[in-house]
C-alpha cells in the first residue's frame, strides 16, 4: 500500500512511513498541513511526537521520540548519543594519571565517583588497594558523600522546576552551590576536579577546609529541613509524583535496575553496605528504603539519603580532626614509583607545584628530577589484566572496566554508567502512561545525559 | 590476554628447554625499552623483544565463593546436558575477581543457567565492554560481561572472543532484557554483531556512521596545535611510551 504523503516545503522519504498518512513539517509549510489534516479525519489519532534533544526538562539533550493516542502515551523510544564526546577513546592516549581528568567530565553531576569507580579499578590492577593511606581514603569518603548530596539536590531541585515549582529548584541550587563552593575550597574545582588519583588524592585539605566543612554542616540540616517542608506534603508535589512512574521489585530486577529506584521498592541494595569499599564498614549510616515503588518513593528515598550523607560527611570530619596531630600524614601512597612526585602549594600566580619541590628536584638531586620527570611524562605501568569494582553512585551502580595490557595507558576504559543502563527503563515507566508524566518519569531516574553518552 | 590454550601437558610437557622454545614462539608485542621509533636509540635496549605471555589460567581452588559459583555453574550445565568444560575454555583468578571465558557458542546457555539457578541468581546484569586486541589473531574481539547476584552478595565475569573475520558474538536479550543497550553500543564501538538482538543500531555514533570508533584500528583524529611558535601534534601521534 502506498501511503498518502503531505510534504510542505522538504521532500521526505515515503519509504519511512509505516502506514497511515505521514504529515512532515518543515517550516512555513503550516497552513499546508493543516488544511490537509483537517480534510482527512480519520479514527486513527495517534500522534508520533519528538521531545528533544533540546527540551529543558530532559537533563541535557535526550530524545524521545513518543507516540501518543489522545494524553496517552502508548510507545516510547529514547535516543542517545548527542553527547557522546569519546572519552573512553580519548583515555586510550593518555597516561592513567591524566584518565582522571577525561573520566570527571562524564557525568557531570557527580565527577567524583566518574574518578572515584575509575581510580578504584586502577588500584586493584596495581596491587596497591590495601596501601592507600587512611587520610586518602577518608577524604575521599568525606568528599564523595559531599558529592551524593550535591548529585541528588541537582535531581530533586530541576525536577521541582520541571513541575512548575521553581522556589524548589532555588532552595536546591542554593544549598548545591553551598557544596560547589567547598569542593572549590578543596579541590580547586566547583565540578570536573581530577582530584582522586590513582594511590590517593591530588592534595591534601587547606588549612581551614575541616572548618569551612563543618560551618556547612550546621545549617545544613536546616537547608534539607526547609527542602523537605516544600515538597514532602506539598499537594500539587504529590499529585504529580504518587503512583506515577511505577515499577516494582520484578520490574527492577528484569532491568538490572540500580539505586534509588531499587530501593524505592524496598529493597535495601547498597554496595556501601553489602561490597563496601574506602572503608564504608566503619560508618555509621543507613539503607534507606521506601516501598511505593513510585516517583514519589524515589524521591523520597534520595532526600532521606542526603540526610545520610549528613550523617557520613560528619563521622568522616571527625576523623579527619582527630588525625590533624599526626606528623607528616600522607594523602598519597608511598610508594614512589606510582605516587604523584609534586606537591601543588600556591604561589603568586596560581596553583603550582611546590618551591620546595622546585628546589629539590632542580637544584640538589639529579635522580628526583629524573624520577619527576619520568612518573610526570611517561607515567606508571599497570600491571596487565582487568578490573572492574562497583561502587555505589548516588544514581545507581557504577563502574569502571579497565584492561591494561601493561602499558602506560589505559588499553581500555569503559564507564558502566548507571544512566545510560537505567534510560533502558523509560518505556517500561512511561507506557500507558499519561503525556504530562512523562517528565516526573524521567526525572525519577535522574539521567544525567553526559553519562549516559560518555 | 593471550593467544592460545595452554600447551598440553606431555610427557616432556614441563622441560625447561622446551617451555624456552615456546616462548620464542609466542609473537613480539614490543621491541626496545620505551617503545620508541624514529629517534636514535642511545638506551642500548634496543634490540629488546617482549614476547607476550603464555595465557593465564587458574586450577581449582579458585578460593571464596569461586568454587561455589564453578560447582553450581558446572551442576546446572550438566542438567541442560552439556559441562562445565564443554562451555567455559578456562577459568582466571585475577585480582579477588572470578572471569569465565565462555564459548560463544554457549554463551546464552550459561547466561540462562546464571540467572535462574537457585545456588547462581545473577539477577542484576552490569552490562558489556568490548575491547580489541587486533594482534591476537582469532579472538580479536571481546564482549565482557559483569553480572551481579544480589542473593548470594557475589560478582562475576564472563569473557567471550570472537574472530574479526567473523565477529558474531550470540545476544543474550533473552536472557537479561538489560544487555539491549549495552549490546547495540558494543556493536556501535566495536563491530561485534550480536545475534538475536531485537534491534542492532548505532546508539552513540550517528545512524550514518562508518566505521567502528574504539576499535584500536580506527585512528583518534586531532589536528596540530600551535602553541607559542610550536607545533603539539594531535594525542595519538605524540610520542607514546607504552
């Protein structure tokens, strides 16, 4: 059968038409189209229509391409690759120090754990796990759940805006940019640090950091309190959120579905508790759990986790102070053949590698300006094999597959992102569904399309 | 990381000489100490040649839950009437982590075995990474696959090669419905063709696409960059010390 075809102004391939008349729009063509969908009304009213790649409430450029029957969504389909900027291949050329700096980038909501899940799986290639120092991995811990809130405020915040609400958003951004604003204090960075490095992280905590830290903490829980007073009860909040986006604990495991959404069905899956790593065992914190299964649930489950967090970031502080007497504490492994030679000071045009450094390696010993600038250029060799160690993101389980073959380089990274395995999800969420939940379904899972496209 | 099956064990399987002869055998993967070409070579190890090494493999105990997951993967193949070692070529222990090279011929198979026995509940599938390895020659390319169980707190990995001349590689949809986008991206980056998938399209590349992007034969692209009166040559023709 041939299929009626109304072109405006563009031809289009009449091959692509399935069945049914196929109307193309292609600018100023308007009054056209309408004319010949007024003449020919027919019972079939399914609309196909393209949300994205450039729509607000998508979380970066994501498509989907939806079909609709009247408000009914009735298929779903969602296109990637918008942003796929080549990370894994760029890692390739470059030395597994510098990995870091290409991996932050790809989930930009939370660069941290991109390091965090790339550096673990170094480590173990390196044989080198159980000899990163305790103040490494403790910054570390404190930094990542610093991050988790940031992550989740950055889900939860946008998506009040997606429903109408922007005072939500504002009170999320204010309290992210609260955090942004230490990580820049520690890391130097508000996002897309290269902090974590294999054998440890890049510096250690300025003078003031555990300070500026627990000024944050003080009114933090006030920030979260007033979040929660917004939305929790809030009428409209959970009209919009109750009941939608359903999907249960089968529904999760067919889809291998990860983190907040599988313990908004009630299942207590956290690797921090159940594969822990960085030395989570020793923390005192919960699993937080919800049983709705919904977008409420997931909601729920991510701001009862920033409280978590809180509750993390504060024991990690602690420990932190109490290792302040501590003489010559490294945040570095110790072994000079991986650790990063340089320590970073500021001087007066910006950070840089220490004078004392300088003057060592330039004017008193030969062989530490040759070990400089080998580690510096050349990097280190990994030993061959693989590894893969899941860490849980605030999205989901991620994790970095690394081969090495030996090399100076990665010879292969790949980044498990929790996004892109979650988008998996959207039609399952979506379907049968009305149009207007659409949003509430996406923004329950919390995609962050960087990750998703790498 | 290897070429071939481990040799047999012969009567003079063990010798020393013979191992040596072996090993002369194995194809050069590198020559001189840095790697480096094209500029005089004053380190004197120029004439180094770094053979690749003989194929890693584990004997029983693995150790921790490896055996476990062995016993029931082999129990279960046996009720399906094939073995544990009709389907897995050889079993490493590497790093606390347990890969099954699995024959692809029998890879759905033992996926299905994964999932849906009691002692094995791999419930969560963690997804697919290809790599290529274009000088060993007939298993080129890999699809690793990371599987966890959530009942048994228990992570494992399964490795499957295919030859470039012939890169098909079974799909495992119908086993874990999650491995859809995570197969349609092997095959986008790598040009392993997955059989069985409902729908095998580019997914991060564009529809029109050629080529196969983080296959090692498909160069990085750049262009030089001038820079205060020099020249940085794009990443992959800097000088590289691996």
């Amino acid at each position: 059968m041939t299929t009626p075809h109304v072109t405006g102004a563009a031809t289009a391939a009449d091959e692509d038409a399935a069945e049914g008349r196929v109307y193309d729009v292609a600018g100023e063509d308007w009054d056209k189209i309408i004319t010949a969908g007024d003449e020919d009304r027919s019972d079939n009213e399914q609309i196909v229509v393209n949300m994205g790649p450039q729509h607000p409430s998508t979380h970066g450029v994501l498509r989907l391409v939806l079909t609709l029957e009247g408000e009914t969504v009735t298929d779903v389909r969602a296109s990637i690759g918008y942003l796929h900027t080549g990370i894994e291949k760029n890692m390739e050329y470059r030395t597994w120090t510098q990995g870091t700096t290409f991996i932050t980038r790809a989930d930009y909501l939370m660069p941290l754990y991109n390091e965090m899940a790339y550096v673990l799986s170094t480590e173990r290639l390196l044989g080198i796990e159980d000899k990163i120092p305790e103040r490494a991995q403790l910054i570390r811990v404190l930094l990542l759940e610093l991050q988790r809130i940031t992550s989740h405020l950055g889900g939860i915040g946008p998506f009040g805006m997606e429903l109408g609400a922007t005072t939500i958003f504002l009170h999320g951004l204010r309290m992210r940019e609260e955090i942004l604003d230490l990580f820049e204090l520690i890391t130097g960075l508000r996002m897309n640090h290269a902090f974590i490095r294999p054998g440890g992280v890049a510096q250690d905590l300025p003078p003031g950091g555990l300070e500026k830290v627990r000024e944050f903490l003080r009114k933090a829980p006030s920030r979260v309190r007033d979040l929660r007073k917004l939305i929790d009860a809030n009428p409209v909040f959970s009209a919009r959120t109750k009941g939608v986006a359903y999907m249960d604990l089968e529904g999760c495991m067919a889809l291998g579905v990860t983190g907040p959404m599988l313990r908004a069905t009630g299942l207590p899956w956290d690797l921090r508790k159940s594969r822990p790593y960085l030395g989570y065992e020793t923390f005192d914190f919960d699993v937080i759990t919800e049983s709705s299964c919904d977008t409420y649930g997931r909601y729920m489950v991510r701001v009862r986790e920033i409280e978590e967090s809180l509750k993390i970031v504060e024991q990690a502080v602690d420990r932190l102070a109490d290792r302040s007497g501590v003489k010559d504490d490294p945040w570095m492994v110790s072994d000079a053949k991986i650790g990063w030679p340089a320590r970073l000071s500021l001087g007066p045009d910006g950070m840089g590698p220490s004078p004392e450094h300088i003057a060592h390696i330039m004017g008193q010993s030969m062989e530490a300006l040759i070990h400089h600038f080998k580690l510096v250029t050349e990097g280190f060799r990994v030993p061959a094999g693989q590894a893969y160690v899941p860490i849980e993101s605030p999205k989901g389980e991620l994790a970095c597959h690394v081969v090495s073959d030996g090399g100076t380089r990665p010879y292969r990274a790949h980044l498990r992102d929790p996004s892109f395995h979650h988008m998996q999800a959207v039609s399952v969420l979506c379907e049968g569904g009305n149009l207007a939940d659409v949003i509430p379904a996406i923004a329950s899972i919390d995609p962050v399309i960087g990750g998703v496209d790498r | 990381m290897s070429q071939e099956p481990p040799a047999p064990e012969t009567e003079n399987g063990n010798l020393p000489a013979k191992l040596g002869t072996e090993r002369l055998e194995a194809p050069v993967v590198r020559e001189g100490l840095f790697g480096v070409h094209g500029t005089p070579d004053t380190s004197g190890y120029g004439r180094l040649q770094v053979r690749r090494p003989l194929p890693a493999s584990t004997q029983r105990p693995y150790g921790g839950y490896f055996d476990d997951v062995a016993d029931a993967l082999g129990t279960a193949l046996e009720s399906a009437g094939s073995g544990f070692d009709a389907a897995v070529e050889r079993v490493l222990v590497a790093h606390d982590e347990l890969t099954l090279y699995v024959r692809r011929e029998n890879l759905v198979q033992v996926m299905e075995r994964l999932l849906h026995d009691p002692d094995l509940r791999f419930e969560i599938f963690s997804g697919v990474s290809g790599v290529h390895f274009p000088d060993e020659t007939g298993r080129e390319l890999r699809a690793v696959y990371h599987l966890t169980s959530i009942t048994h707190n228990r992570l494992l990995r399964l490795e499957v090669s295919a030859p470039d001349s012939d890169p098909h590689i079974p799909s495992v949809t119908s086993v874990y419905p999650a491995a859809n986008w995570h197969e349609r991206e092997t095959w986008d980056f790598f040009g392993i063709v997955f059989d069985g998938h409902p729908a095998l399209t580019r997914i991060q590349m564009p529809d029109d696409w050629l080529g196969h992007p983080q296959r090692k034969d498909y160069p990085l692209g750049g262009i030089p960059v001038e820079y205060r009166g020099t020249k940085v040559p794009p990443p992959d023709e800097r000088r590289s010390y691996s």
